[in-house]
C-alpha cells in the first residue's frame, strides 16, 4: 500500500522483525513520559495524529491528548485518517450511487468523471439482502442464494460495475459470510506495512465501517468504529474525519465467567450497565485481569454491541489471545510476530496491572455473570432468562387468546443469527450441544416456529460438521440457511402460515427469539413488535418451548410421551463439553478456504456488469436512480426561518423507523408506487433493496407501526398532518405541498433521536422531505452526523422546553436564528415558538456540532457539494 508523503515527518523508531527493519512512529518519544497513563486507545489516536498530521496543527493536537490527562475530557479536535473502509451491500450501494452521481456531475461540469476515485481501500460486503425463503432443508443455502440473486441482480451489477469502474473498490460477493466476520476472520492485520517516503513503515490498523457494529473488530485489538456513508465518503477521498478528543471510559473487568454463562450474558449486562451510566458517543476501553480470561470471540461480541450501550468503541487491545486469534484462523506466523514485535515497542501490549487514566471507571465482575435474555423491544432491557413471562404481560397486556392451536405468545422466529453471536465458535458449538441432547430425548419444534441458522462464515459449517453437530442441529429444525445478516436485518422471509392467521384473529401476538444485536418493534419482521435477544443455545430452547411466555428457569420445555417433563437443565452442555468440542473442531485452514471457495460462487460469476466511467442509468428502473442531491444546486439549508414542524415524535426514534430496512408491505402507498411501475405486489423485495432508489426511499420514510406522531396521533402509518390545510396525508405529499407552498419544515423528536443502524438513508429521506433542522432531546452519534452531512442541522432543545415542544398542535411553528455566521461547535442558537394565538415561547437550543468540518459541512450543503467543489477546484488546478 502506497500513501502520499506530503509533509510527512513523524518522530520515528525503527523495529526489526521477519527479518526486515522496517520504520514506525515513535509515539512515546513524541508524546513525552506521561504516554503509559493514558488509554491504549488515544495512544493509537495519537500515532495516528503524528503520522497523518503536520506541522503546528500537529503539535497543537499532541498538546491538547496531553492536556486530557488532567482532566479526563477534552473539547479540542483532531484528525483521523483511517488505511481502509469497509461496507456492506446496502450501505455501499447508496455511498456507490452518489459517487457515480457526481461523476455524472463533474462530466455535465466538463471535468474528468475519472477525477472521482476513493484514495483508500473499500471492501463491501453482500450480506445485508440474504433473507430466510427455504429454512429446515439441507439445500436451504443454495435454494436462498438463488433468490437473493434473482431478486437483487440489477443491484450486483451495479456493484460489480463500481468494483471495476471505481479504484480500490473490492467485493465479497453473497455467501461469503457477514462483513464483520469477515473483517474478524480475513482482513484485519491488527499492524499492518505501507509505504511511505520510499520507506516501509509498520503502522496499526485502523479502519472506519458504514456499519454501527463495526466496533466488533475492536475484541481484537483493531481501532474501529461505525460510521454513516455519507462520512464513509469523505474518508473515501482522502479528506481526515476530525473528532473531538473523546472521554475514554474504562470498563475494568476482574473475575471469570462461570459455568452456564456464555458471551452473550456478559454482552447484555455490559450493554444494560452502560445505558444506564450513559457512555453515548464515547469511547469504552476494557482493562483489568479479568480480559485476559476471555477469548477473542467472546470479547468481539461484547464489542459488537458498543452501539447498544450507546458508545463509539467497545476496545480490548492487543494480547496472547488475539495473537492466538490470529493463528486459529489461519494467519501466517510472520504476520503474528509483525503484530506481537510493534505492539510491544509501540506500547500497545495489554497490561492486566495497568491502570491507565480514564474519564471515568466502572466494575465488573465477570464472576458474577448470569444467563439472560433483552427485551421485548429494546437491546439494553436485560431480563433473567425465566423473566420473558413477566416481560411480555408489562409490554403488552392482558391478552384474550382464540380457540386457535397457538399460545398467547407464540414463538414465530427463532433465529441464531447475526455476527454477534455466530462468529464465537463457542457459541454455535453450546447450541449443536443442545440440539443435540434435545435430540436424544427425542424433541422436536413445533410446526408454527420458524427456525433458522444463518452462521457470520461459511467455516462454520466445517467446524460443526467436525464435531458432529449438523445433523443434530438439522434434528430441530436448525439447518444452515446461508452465511448473512438474514434475521437480525429484517430478512427472516415470511412467517408461517399459521402463525399469520392467528395474528390476523387477534389470538396470539407472535414474538421472536434471536441471537441478533437488536430488537426494535417491527426490526426483524414488520408484524413482530416484540421481539428478545439471547444466546444461540437459549434460541434452541425457546424454539422447543414453542412459547415465549415460558419460564425456561422452572419450567419444562417439553413433556415426553410418558408425562416425563425435559427442563434446560437437562439439555444445557457443560463449559468443559463446549471446549472439548471446540478444540476438536477446529482447523485454522477452514477460514481462508471457505472463503475462496463461497467467493467463487458461479452464480456471482454469472451476474454481468457494464463497463465505462460513468453507470448508464435505466430511466425504467426501479431499483436505481440517479438522486437529485447529488448535484451543484444543492446548497445550505441554514439561515433564519420559521417552520412547520412535519412530524413531532417520542423517544427512541430508531433509524429502523426513519428508514426501514425490513420488507416492503404490500398493501403500502409504497408498493402502490412500485406497481404502478410494473413491479409485483407479491414480490417487493425489502427496503435495504431500494437504497439506490431515492424516489422509494422518501416514500418509505417514517413507515413502521410503532412510530406515533404526537403532532397527529390518530394518522395512519406514515402519515400525517398538513396544518394550513388540516388535511391528513403522506408524509411525502404533505413535504411535498409545504415545499410548493414555499414553506419550510423540521423534525421535533425526544431523547436518543436517530439510534440504531448508520444507515445514511434515514439523514437523506430528511433532507428530501425539506428538513432543514431537527431539534431533539438528544441523538445518537451516527444520525447525528448524517444529519450534518445532508446539512441538516441538528439542535438540542432545552430540558424545561421538552414537553412544550413535544405537545406541538398543529399550526404552531418554531422560529430559528440559525445563520452561517451564528454556527459553531456547540453553539447557542435563539428559537421560539409560535403558537397559533399569536403568543411566543422564546428558548435556546444548542447545536449539536462537534467540530470545525462539521460547521463547513453545514455552511455549503454537506458532505456531497463538498466533495463536487473540491473535485472541481483539483481538476481546475
């Protein structure tokens, strides 16, 4: 990898390993001898500071990393260049069309399209569009794959056409595992040799993903985190992220799992502690000699869910166990020394003594530990495993079930699926475990349960069949399925038909049982409001059980044909039957091989891509069209202004309900849209699927069941209220009638505006609609940033404002003094409200802008006119 060398002079050591000397940035000699004190993770932030930035803006930098160890907190900026970028298909596919959009734009400007090439490797993952059609069959992976090509070949070629059209752009194709296992398993190099000044140099690696849980790669020792695509793109072409200095909180972990407890226990009590402490937006590091008694795939699903409890980073650094990691997957032993010789000279070895300072600290004891569900419709509600009964009869209430054969609540979906906990070996082997004493005692699923198995990597189905698992997986109903996202994304294909009639009736409420990441109403299908994560084993029993509303902890799951009752403690394995097995199955060549071969797929092959610089749109499309953002006239949307607010909302408004991933309904003012131009109503497709479509994508705005808009709480789904005319209508045809009426109009939301996935598109539906503000209670970190790349500005309402702004009637308006000059990090900007008697309610709300870019983004339109003048001004230069 060769990278540009301009003003390039870091301090520099030299390290000698495999042979060869090769050079690296001197962080401790630069930072001076205060460097063992701080985080691990802001001494990678400051190699990262020395090696990518200059001259005073350097020092300034190094000064101000400094500083924070008095004090913990910091509000100065600093740069960051990540070596790469990784993507997955519906995030990439966005990120893909605007860039060939402004191609589109630069050659209607009479400048080279070719000018437009991301400077950094990207890889993008075909994960996100696999969806669960044929379950509880041998064949079910090829017979889904199928499918998904069908469905989604218009979009492959696409991205094929980018791979080639694009510099650096690689693609995993469908089968090939999920991005973060695959980041886990083939990409990450934890340090990694670029060329610099006609020297090789040894750096870490350190990465940025459109993915909230790209953190996952944290549990190995690699600094990344999850951000939107429309950030992606600016690190694409070669333009620094800045961040402000972030507050580090250490999570000292001391004791050791117990028996029984898995990775996922330990994942759902960290997430629970760390919502309810706040962390949002922070990074969390793990210290303490209780890391060193986990592996590296149970640190990577506690890493994973850093979005979940709300931070930046979930970071365990480098140790004997990620070189371990390393070698089980089948690295080579010069890249296990490459990584032990730097993170030792470069003083990001882990200390289990050390006590680094942190903003602030909090305990916990591994030891301590127990076997858990979340739920039923949020990530951080940790239940004890027997507590989902209780759980369900708070959320949902009283039910009157049918004479129907189901109970009141019955399990619909029961899916071991996400990277989460599919990439943990441990974790799939404790549940073939189960199934496998499940089998002996001859159980089996109920007809009504839909199972499935949709593993992070293709190996996976080596190491189970190693150890004999797949035939008793297969016994209860778990057959692999296909290597993707499936489930947790919203693609767990119909449920059965049993089910939705007793749904339909009003007997039963169906609920899923998922060892996703997530849980949001209407997340995983869009008529499942309640859903709970656990672990893969805990899946198995819950699907045997067949209700949710069973108390696994003293209940049976099932009666044998004698009256016998068979309790989970009867099926659990044992900590020494899981290791036993893993051992057996595991073979480090299992990784890279099956990887190659699913990457040669020869239906992947088949699918055919044009050629050329610029994509040649089909006009009758309705899977890509060229969006009209991407374009010179698009500029700020700051300045004074009064508006109407278009939707006034609660809290925890996810980007799953701004814009919904999940399958496309087909009785919806969206899917009257895509008939309307040919396309089947049986047969739409997901959301995700028409991310290059931005036409679907404002119509499906905002469209999920469990969204209430307070400001016209009796509107159907996705609707509301145009307030000159007091008319009920589509989201879109109200922004629509406000926008001929030269009206402007903004978001009110409450706390934890925006949380959940980094999809871009939940910022770019906004922007489309004529947003020009949201003010929240507050917002998560990712839409908080999207919002500013579509130069949305996003603003924090004061405390003792809330209920008055989240009572808005309809014809009340808010006054904003939100000009450029007024714009600067964390600034005060003057409001009021307008009520329709005339009076006013004055207040001041405070901007939610981090940084100095951030402000530049704001001030020219975001981040895509940003990107078009600088590629203009280069290539007039």
């Amino acid at each position: 990898m060769s990278i540009a060398t301009a003003g390039f002079n870091p301090s520099v050591t030299h390290l000698e390993v495999n042979g060869e000397v090769l050079r690296a940035v001197d962080i401790e000699g630069a930072f001076g001898p205060d460097y063992a004190r701080l985080p691990i993770v802001l001494r990678l932030l400051a190699e990262n500071v020395q090696r990518n930035m200059t001259g005073h803006e350097r020092e300034l930098a190094m000064d101000a990393l400094r500083r924070w160890l008095d004090t913990g907190t910091s509000t100065a900026e600093i740069e960051f260049l990540p070596t790469r970028v990784l993507m997955h298909d519906t995030t990439s596919t966005p990120a893909l069309v605007d860039i060939a959009a402004m191609r589109d734009t630069l050659a209607e400007c009479g400048a080279d399209p070719m000018e437009l090439n991301p400077l950094l490797r990207v890889d993008v993952s075909i994960d996100h569009s696999l969806a669960v059609e044929e379950y509880g069959r041998p064949d079910a992976p090829a017979r889904n794959i199928k499918h998904e090509i069908r469905r989604n070949r218009e979009r492959y070629q696409f991205l094929k056409w980018a791979s080639k059209a694009m510099h650096d752009v690689h693609i995993n194709p469908p089968g090939t595992g999920i991005m973060h296992t695959i980041n886990l398993e083939q990409l990450a190099t934890v340090v990694t040799t670029i060329d610099k000044d006609g020297n090789r140099w040894a750096v870490p690696d350190m990465m940025v993903g459109t993915d909230s849980h790209t953190p996952m790669i944290n549990g190995l020792g690699v600094l990344g985190w999850g951000v939107g695509g429309l950030e992606a793109q600016t690190v694409m072409f070669g333009m620094p992220a800045t961040l402000r200095i972030p507050d580090v909180v250490g999570v000292r972990l001391t004791g050791e799992l117990r028996t029984g407890t898995l990775a996922t226990d330990l994942a759902l009590t960290i997430t629970h502690r760390l919502r309810e402490v706040g962390v949002t937006g922070e990074f969390v590091e793990f210290f303490g000699p209780g890391v060193s008694t986990l592996t590296v795939g149970e640190r990577a699903v506690v890493a994973n869910m850093a979005p979940e409890y709300g931070a930046t980073t979930g970071y365990f650094p480098i140790d004997t166990m990620a070189l371990d990691y390393l070698a089980g997957t089948g690295r080579t032993a010069e890249q296990t020394r490459l990584v032990e010789a730097y993170a030792r000279q470069a003083g990001i070895w882990f200390d289990p003594e050390a006590s680094p300072v942190y903003t602030r600290v909090i305990d916990v004891d591994l030891s301590t530990i127990a076997m858990h569900a979340a739920g039923p419709r949020r990530p951080q509600d940790l239940l004890p495993y027997g507590g989902l009964r209780n759980a369900l009869e708070q959320e949902a209430g009283p039910r009157f079930p049918g004479s129907g054969p189901l109970p009141e609540f019955p399990v619909a979906l029961a899916a071991i699926t996400s990277c989460t906990n599919t990439s943990d070996p441990r974790l799939l082997i404790a549940a073939g475990l189960l199934a496998r004493n499940a089998k002996k005692f001859g159980l089996k699923v109920p007809d009504w349960v839909k199972t499935s198995l949709a593993p992070g990597s293709p190996a996976a189905a080596s190491y189970l069949k190693r150890a004999d698992l797949t035939d008793d997986l297969a016994s209860v109903g778990f057959d692999i399925v296909g290597f993707g996202c499936t489930t947790c994304i919203g693609n767990p294909g119909p449920l059965t038909p049993v089910v939705a009639t007793a749904q339909n009736d009003g007997g039963s409420e169906p609920v899923a049982i998922l060892s996703g990441n997530r849980n949001f109403p209407g997340r995983v299908h869009p008529d499942v409001e309640l859903s709970f994560i656990m672990s893969p084993p805990l899946v198995v029993a819950f699907a045997l059980a067949g209700d949710a509303k069973r108390d696994l902890s003293t209940e049976p799951l099932q009666h044998l044909e004698d009256g016998t009752p068979v309790y989970l403690e009867d099926l659990w394995p044992t900590r020494e039957e899981i290791d036993a097995l893993v051992l057996k199955a595991n073979d480090p060549a299992d990784f890279r091989r099956d990887f190659m071969i699913a990457s040669r797929d020869p239906q992947w092959r088949r699918v055919e891509a044009p050629d050329g610089a610029q994509y040649p749109w089909d006009p009758a499309s309705t899977i890509l069209r060229r969006p009209p953002f991407a374009a010179m006239t698009e500029g700020s949307l700051l300045g004074g202004f009064t508006a109407h607010p278009l939707l006034v909302l609660g809290d925890d408004i996810t980007t799953d309900h701004i814009s919904p991933a999940s399958a496309i309904p087909p009785n919806s003012d969206v899917a009257d849209f895509l008939v309307d131009r040919g396309e089947d109503r049986a047969d739409l497709n997901v959301f995700a699927s028409r991310r290059g479509n931005w036409e679907v994508m404002v119509r499906g705005a905002f469209h999920a069941k469990s969204v209430k808009n307070l400001l016209h709480p009796g509107a159907p789904v996705a609707q509301t209220i145009h307030s000159p005319s007091g008319e009920t209508m589509p989201i879109w045809d109200a922004a629509q009638r406000y926008h001929e009426e030269g009206e402007s109009v903004v978001m009110v939301a409450g706390e934890r505006y925006g949380m959940g996935s980094s999809r871009d598109w939940a910022a770019k539906a906004q922007r489309l609609l004529g947003v020009r503000a949201v003010i929240a209670a507050s917002f998560e970190r990712i839409h908080r940033s999207n919002l500013i790349g579509m130069g949305i500005l996003p603003l924090v309402m004061p405390a003792d404002m809330r209920d008055k702004l989240l009572s808005l009637e309809p014809g009340d308006r808010i006054r904003f003094d939100a000009a450029e000059e007024r714009i600067h990090p964390r600034a005060e900007i003057t409001a009021a409200i307008l009520r329709t008697d005339g009076t006013e309610e004055p207040f001041t709300a405070a901007a939610a802008v981090e940084t100095g870019l951030e402000c530049e983004l704001l001030a020219v339109g975001g981040v895509i006119p940003m990107i078009l003048r600088r590629t203009l001004n280069q290539a007039k230069s």
